[in-house]
C-alpha cells in the first residue's frame, strides 16, 4: 500500500507567497522518515451491562493512513525556514502537531510549531516557527492560515485555534513579542470555516491564566457562535449569528485579570480583577450576565488572592480556591469557598484547609478534591453539604478530572526505577464507586467527556466510560504526543497521521475538541523529538485485548 497523499498539492500552489526552492529542498532532506504500509486492524467490542455473561461478539474494522500532514503542512511549515539563519537540523528536526477537529468532523485546524538553534547563538540561540493550517477531513484542501516566528529578541507567535459552536467560525490569536519572549501586543483573528476574515480585534495583555484554563483571553460559547474576550478597559461580547457586538466598560485601575471562565450554559461570564499599588492586594470577583448586559462584583478580598475559579455544571455555583495571612501569627492559609450565586457572600468549607478543587461532579452537588502531606495525596469526594467519601490515595504526584458519566480518572507519575524516564509514564485508575481499574506504564492519555484514550504497549486504546465500548490499535507512532479522536468518528489523528477508521460511526465522539483533559497541554514550549515509527504490528493484540476485556466487564459487575 502506497502511503502517499493522492490529493497533495506541491506547497507552491497551494501557499501564498514567496518559496525558496534550494532552501526548501535542503530542509525536506532532513524529514524524510521510514514509511512502511499500514493497515491496521481494530478490534472492537461492545460490552452489555446487563447481569449476564460478557458478550464476547467483537467486529473486524479496517484502519488505514489516509494523510501524513508532515508531507504536507510539515514541509511547508519548514519551507518558511531561513537556512542562513537556523542551524542544526537532521532526521529528529521535525514539526509537533496538533489537530483540533471541527465539531461535525468535516474539517481540521492543525497548530504545528518547530524549535530551531540559531547559527552563532550559544546555547540560548534558539527560537520556534509557528504555522497554523486548515484542511478536509482526510487532510486534502490543505491551506495555510498564518504564520509566525518567534527568537528571544521579537517575534510573533500563534496560539490557541479554536472552534466556534457550530463550527462555521474559529479563532486564533497572534502575539507579537519582544525581549526575553516578553508579550508585546495581542491580536484575536476570527474567521470563517472558508477563511473569509470576520473580526481581528487587539486584545489587553494584562489577562493571565493557566494551561489548564486555555485559551486565557477569549471564550467561544459552548450553545451559540458568541465569543468574549478583554480589550484595553472593555469586556467585548461578539454575536456572529446575528452579526452584533457590545462591549462592558471595566475602567483601567487594576494590575491584572484572570480567573476568566464561561458557564456552560453560556449566559454567564466569572472574571477577578487585581489591583495593587504596591502597599496592598485588592482583589474583586466580577459576574457579567452576557444576555442582560449587565456586570456585577460578587465578591472582593483585601490582602489576599483567590484563583481557580470554576463554575458547577448547572451554571448556578462557583468554587474557588483562597489564600490569606492568618490573623493569629501571619502565616498563609489556603481555604476552598462556594459561592451560590443566590447568596452574598461565600461560604468556606472548612475540611478543606489545605486542599484543593479538581473537578465538579456532572450532579452540581459533589466535588472531586484532593489533600497532600509530605509522602502521600488523598482524592475524596465532597458533598456541597460537607459529606467526605474516600476515594484514592497516591504516594507521587496526583491529578485527577470527572467523566461527563461521573466517573472519576486518578493519574499518578509512575516513579519506578526501572521504568525509563522519557518519555514520562503514568499510572491511571478509573473509580466508578467502589469499584477500579487500573491501567499502568501509560505514556500518553485524554479524557474528553466520556472519551478516554491511552496509549499503552504502542497501543492506542479506547474507552467510553458510559456505553462501555473499547477497543485497540497499533499506534503508527511509539510515543505519540498528540492523539484526537473526529467527532464523527469516521477518524482518528495521531501527531502528523490522519487515520480513518471504516465502521466506528456509531461510538463518534460528543466533544468538539476544545475542553479535552490530557497529558499534553494546549501550548507546547518544548523541543519535539519525533519517534521513529514503531513497526509494531496485529500479533497478540487480540488475545491482550480480550484480557483486557475480560478485566474490564469484572470492573463493571463489581468483581
């Protein structure tokens, strides 16, 4: 089987622009790979929940590479590289990709970025060119969108693609940086699914958050096309369905915004604003009701600094995360608070000095929270109520989030001394009640609702936590670093591999990509090795997979 793209365009077609044929060419000689054929075979079973015998009814699907986008955008992403500039390139010099699904599956947005060595530039002479893509499904129709190229000095770097609700929009924002990476301007750039240009709006700078939160400065809504984002003292609302906008005044006197978080229903908008002036904190929490138009502060501390905000699924509660000073000897508290959206003021629930808020329940009335010591971490659930149920306790690092069914995934780092150190593996736990699976020497994981994928053994698997399907494949990468599966379910992308999967419609994904938990974060500033191919092939996967079959039906009879 040949593994060549039949609808690839040379990059001089397709891209706009001036192209480099000599420098082009010696850049290509650097990413050529092994390519073997590939068919992979899909074991997939449905399991019944009904009180008796596992079926054991399992149906042959074909899998089959239908696009390698580093023949594609991955040649053109390094087509933009200046050979006099950049040095050090060899068979490992290869792009990392990310593919971000549109939510009917007919397209992708690929976020690709390649870290390069400067010539003469010592050991901090290193800088990333960032190229951003769209394409059909099955990778043809190939366009690129922007680009941009960032050193220590200046640059210009593209972040955070995302799609609208419906899909016919999506959004991106470019950063223009100065010295040290420092940002310098942002520019939100909202388009359409055909690249005709809808908004470009600049941006306030001064609005901070985590990974976990991204993208930090602008929020689609998860029921309609309206888009949110902070311009220099304005809260601006978007409403590309009836072509409208507003904006909320916020005045300048604050230091920084964060905490910015959209409820799921979309009508509500939770932002902090700090402000400081160099003797004190003054920290306010604002409510804005986008429908309304109308924003409120529903909270505000002095001398301290509150931070993980996080609304409950039914949009009527908030959880934050609280530090102050003790007013007995002065030492740092850490309190988690609820606040009720009916009530003034928020209440502090009190076994939880110390601790910390993961994740709402899909109920609105529980929480999944965590307490470490010194050589241990301790998951329970917490009623709103102040009712504690042990749920897991780890003895490295530990992280955990809820399926949309209520089940919950433990990660622990797996720290054993025979376990190789690259790439970092993990140990997940699924709990559902008193029951649990475990799943070890994991190097790659994503939870999106009811989704999770793993990759195991240079296998990625699949499990739904509420219909109970699974199933496995070889994974045409050993370590792969990015793995999205379409909302159709028609495909399945493995970093640069468009795979399509014959017959799995029927377990498509719910998700359209945007609030995916995993072990890879949204914006990756590291140096990607690509891993050679592994050249694992269907000997034993059936009879591993029947056993992990087997372990998971005693998992759900509570066995």
């Amino acid at each position: 089987m040949k593994l060549s793209n039949t609808n690839a365009k040379s990059s001089k077609k397709i891209f706009p622009g001036n192209y480099d044929r000599k420098k082009s060419a010696s850049i290509s000689a650097c990413i050529l790979r092994f390519r073997i054929p590939v068919f992979v075979l899909i074991i997939l079973a449905c399991l019944s929940l009904q009180p008796a015998v596992a079926s054991s009814n399992t149906e042959h699907l074909n899998a089959t590479i239908v696009a390698d986008l580093q023949q594609t955008a991955g040649e053109d992403l390094l087509s933009l590289v200046d050979t006099d500039v950049y040095e050090g390139y060899d068979e490992n010099t290869t792009p990392y990709f990310n593919v971000i699904w549109s939510p009917d599956g007919d397209q992708m947005l690929i976020q690709t970025s390649v870290f390069l060595h400067i010539i003469g530039g010592g050991d901090f002479g290193s800088a990333r060119v960032y190229a951003l893509y769209i394409a059909d499904a099955d990778g043809s129709n190939l366009k690129r969108v922007s680009w941009g190229e960032s050193k220590s000095s200046e640059g210009k770097v593209i972040r955070s693609p995302v799609w609208s609700y419906s899909g016919d929009y999506f959004a991106y924002v470019e950063e223009s940086t100065g010295g040290m990476y420092r940002v310098t301007s942002s520019r939100l750039v909202i388009m359409s699914n055909d690249l005709q240009p809808v908004h470009k709006i600049d941006q306030d700078i001064d609005v901070n958050g985590a990974l976990s939160e991204m993208p930090v400065n602008f929020k689609w809504s998860s029921v309609e096309d309206k888009i949110i984002t902070f311009t220099p003292g304005n809260l601006v609302v978007y409403d590309l369905e009836e072509n409208t906008n507003f904006s909320l005044g916020i005045g300048d006197n604050y230091f920084e915004i964060s905490d910015v978080a959209l409820s799921g229903d979309g009508s509500k908008l939770v932002f902090s604003m700090l402000e400081e002036n160099y003797t004190k904190f003054h920290e306010e929490m604002f409510l804005v009701d986008i429908e309304n138009r109308v924003i409120n502060q529903i909270y505000s501390v002095e001398d301290a600094h509150f931070y993980s905000v996080k609304w409950s699924p039914d949009s009527k509660k908030l959880v934050f995360i609280q530090n102050s000073h003790s007013e007995e000897d002065g030492t740092l508290c850490n309190g988690v608070y609820l606040k009720d959206l009916d009530a003034e003021t928020p209440v502090k629930i009190p076994v939880l000095d110390y601790g910390s808020i993961e994740e709402w329940y899909p109920d609105s009335e529980r929480l999944l929270a965590m307490k470490s010591s010194v050589d241990s971490y301790e998951l329970f659930s917490l009623s709103i109520n102040g009712d504690i149920d042990n749920l897991f306790t780890g003895d490295s690092s530990l992280d955990a989030v809820v399926s949309e069914n209520g089940c919950v995934l433990a990660i622990c780092r797996n720290l054993d001394p025979d376990v190789p150190s690259y790439p970092r593996m993990y140990n997940l736990t699924l709990l559902s009640g008193q029951n649990q699976m475990t799943i070890d020497n994991v190097s790659y994981y994503s939870l999106e609702g009811n989704n999770l994928i793993f990759v195991s053994d240079a296998k990625i698997s699949y499990l739904n936590t509420a219909t109970n399907e699974t199933w496995s494949i070889p994974s045409p990468i050993e370590y792969p670093e990015t793995i999205g599966l379409n909302p159709s379910g028609h495909s399945i992308a493995v970093d640069s591999y468009i795979l399509e999967l014959q017959g799995f419609e029927d377990q498509a994904a719910t998700s359209t990509g945007n609030n995916t938990y995993s072990s890879v974060p949204d914006e990756v500033e590291v140096t990607n090795e690509r891993n050679k191919q592994s050249e694992t092939g269907n000997d034993n996967i059936a009879s591993s997979f029947n056993e992990r079959i087997g372990t998971f039906w005693k998992w759900l009879q509570g066995n």
